[in-house]
C-alpha cells in the first residue's frame, strides 16, 4: 500500500459544497458507459442515466469523448480514491438536451464542448481566472488533508476530485453549465472541437507557464498527445529550436514528420549527454508532459512497489539537470502523491524556476477556439483511433501499453450492448 493510500483509509468524510458532486440518477432510463472496477479492470456497462440536480446544471448528450493519458494513472490504480463503479472521462462535448431553470446563456439543443475542471464561476478564485483552483465545486476531504486545500471537481477522476461521473457515457450532467460548457460555431467539426476540453489548453498552458516565446529553446519530456501538442505550441509561438525526449518509436516518427524537431530516445541515448550535444548549455524551458508513474531505475520502481514513494522524481531531477541555470521547469504531466530523491540542491543552486499545475481550461478556450477556426493551429494530427465506447475497454489497455501506433482516441458513444452486470 503506498503512502497516498494510507492516507486516504485514515481520512473519511466530504466537504459539503454548494451543488452535489454526485448527480441524481434516472433508474428507470439507462446509458452505456465505461467504468472503472479496478487496477487494469475498465468495463463497458450500463448505468442510470444523470438527472438535472442544481438549477444551474445541464444535460449533455455527448456526441464525442476520449481517453485521456491521465486517464491511465486510474485504470492502473496508482490514483488514491477510486471507487469501483466510477464513470470515468474529462474530455467531452455534445448537445444539450436539458437544462437548469438558473442556467442563463445556453439553450436545450446548443452544442458544446465541455472543460475538464468543474468551477463555480463565482469564488476569490474563479473570479482570478484560476479556475482548476477553484473552491467550492470538490467536496474531498482527502484532498484537503494530503495537500492542505481542495482543488477544483473535475469530470470522471477519482473522488480525489470530487469523483463527479465522466464523460465516457452516452450521458452527462454539467454543473455550473454557464461556467464550464462552451458553445461551438458550425465550422469546427468535433475532431477539432472535443480536444478543447482539456489537451488544446493544457498544451498551451504548459507553453505560456514556461515561457515560451520567439528565440527560446524548449525541451518536451514525453511524446503523448499533450507533449506532441506542446512542441506544436513551442513552434507556433516561435521557439528557436524544440526537443522531445521518449521512447515509442511511433511517437518519435509522429513528431519528427510533422514538426521536424529534434528527438532523444532515452531507451538509446543518455538523455543528458545528448542534451549537451543538441543545445549547449541547456534549454531555456523544460516541460514535463509524461506523469508521475514511468519510472525508469530499479530504486524508484522498488520505492514506488513496497509504498515508500507515489510519484518518481527521475524526470523532474533531469530536467534540473539539463535545463539552463536560471531556466524555467514546468510541470503538465500529472503528479499526485510524494516522491524521493529530488534533487533540491540542484534546483535552488541553479536558480531554477518551477511551476505547474492543472489547465484553468475556460480561461483559455475561447481564445484558442479562434486559432482551431483560423487554421492557425490543428490538433487532429494526434488522433491515431476513431473507435466506440464499446471499444473502450480494449483501448484502455493498449494506450496504458503505449503499444505501437496507439496515439489519440476519438470515441463515437455508439456501438453494441453491453452485458449485464
């Protein structure tokens, strides 16, 4: 049992917030979903459909959804507060076909993306635009007690925030709908539009948090779809040159062919010497994209199997390594528990700057909806499976394998029946 986890059989209870985290539920009327039933265990089932439950609410009927990378760190078990039974899912979007008698600037038939993070619109926080901060919408008393506040809710991950059901269904219920949907114009077809919900932004994010800008040198940890996104970002923003460190070698082909940039397999090469070669003294931005659970040495996987460490500090301790003294280290890939060994001397000594956290999505959206509609940016490159719910199970097992080709799902909600539970 890892340390996150005897937190978390210590903590019991929930923070009352001002609309449920948990929907009401329709008994009489069922919806295909995926959920979750333990380490490696994603079911395709169904569940009661989700009922209006504030006035603020709405009922999506989703058209489109997919599998997050951080949707990984569930289906392995290495989130604390999963609960069998949980409808996963943070990146969604449909057609509204309910609404809240509070819900003001969206109307039943309206389609819309949804952002990942649930925010009130209303707190200290939201009201800075930090809307992933935001605190009223996460009722875990878990979160509070291992990290000293609450985040904001998001969709279908782990009670640790909030356990709101996803958008891996036929079905959603939005809170805070005027909050956290964003209506979409015609001529943004939903292979566009569905990666608003969270990778468009979070790679955007991950750029504007380190910096990046005209004549700056960017290495990227991790070729998933956020780090693929992020080096697209790098160059659109005008970066002089852009690194990518992984090992698949369909990723490494992807990024290679479509934006020409430097790759390090770090399965072949030494990653800091190779860093030496591609960009003396060191990139000005280092971005991690890959999470908290690949650990690469014998030490941190032992650590991590008996429960000494949640979260490896390899990449973090590479990236203070290579980065240039007084450069910037920005953290995007998901971390979630404590980690061994950091490097802190490094990291002060060097007068390394570090920052992170979760995409405040609504902060950004409309902004990049604009640049998807001027053709100045297209994240379709990624998506390498269109594929049904049905599928789900399956893929879920392949994209945690970072098997071959594997890349990007865009999920339909159609497909057969699933058996009965």
């Amino acid at each position: 049992m890892n340390a996150a986890s005897r937190v978390a059989e210590k903590v019991v209870g929930y923070v009352p917030t001002p609309s449920p985290c948990q929907p009401k539920w329709d008994d009489t009327k069922k919806m295909r979903a995926l959920a979750w039933y333990g380490k490696g265990d994603m079911r395709f089932v169904e569940v009661p459909r989700p009922l209006i439950t504030d006035p603020r609410d709405v009922i999506v009927k989703v058209t489109a959804c997919t599998i997050c990378g951080s949707d990984c760190h569930l289906y392995s078990g290495n989130m604390p507060d999963m609960k069998p039974g949980d409808v996963l899912g943070h990146e969604g979007m449909g057609i509204i076909v309910e609404k809240g008698s509070a819900v003001k600037n969206l109307e039943v038939g309206m389609r819309v993306v949804m952002s990942f993070d649930i925010a009130c619109g209303e707190c200290d926080y939201c009201k800075r635009g930090e809307f992933t901060c935001c605190d009223t919408t996460n009722d875990s008393k878990l979160m509070e007690t291992m990290y000293g506040h609450r985040t904001s809710a998001m969709f279908g991950y782990s009670h640790l925030t909030g356990g709101v059901p996803g958008s891996q269904a036929e079905w959603v219920r939005v809170p805070y709908a005027d909050v956290n949907c964003l209506p979409l114009p015609d001529d943004v077809p939903d292979e566009k539009a569905l990666y608003l919900s969270d990778i468009i932004p979070t790679s955007w994010h991950g750029t504007e948090l380190a910096g990046v800008g005209p004549g700056k040198t960017v290495a990227v940890w991790g070729l998933g779809p956020v780090g693929q996104l992020i080096c697209r970002w790098s160059q659109v923003r005008g970066a002089k040159k852009v690194i990518a460190i992984d090992c698949v070698p369909t990723r490494i082909a992807l990024a290679k062919r479509v934006m020409g940039i430097d790759v390090i397999n770090f399965k072949e090469e030494n990653v800091i010497e190779r860093m030496k070669e591609l960009c003396p003294g060191g990139p000005d931005c280092g971005i991690q994209a890959a999470g908290f659970e690949y650990a690469k040495s014998v030490a941190h996987s032992v650590e991590r199997a008996v429960g000494l460490e949640t979260d490896t500090s390899e990449i973090i301790n590479e990236m203070i390594y290579t980065v240039r003294k007084a450069g910037t280290i920005t953290l995007i890939g998901v971390y979630a528990g404590y980690t061994n060994h950091f490097n802190i001397g490094a990291f002060m000594e060097k007068g390394i700057h570090m920052n992170g956290g979760q995409c405040p999505v609504q902060h950004y959206w409309k902004d990049l909806l604009q640049r998807i509609r001027t053709g100045e940016f297209d994240p379709t490159f990624v998506i390498s499976h269109r594929l049904t719910l049905a599928d789900g199970p399956e893929a879920y097992k392949h994209f945690y394998n970072k098997e071959e080709g594997w890349l990007k799902t865009f999920i339909r909600p159609s497909g057969d029946k699933p058996a009965s539970m």
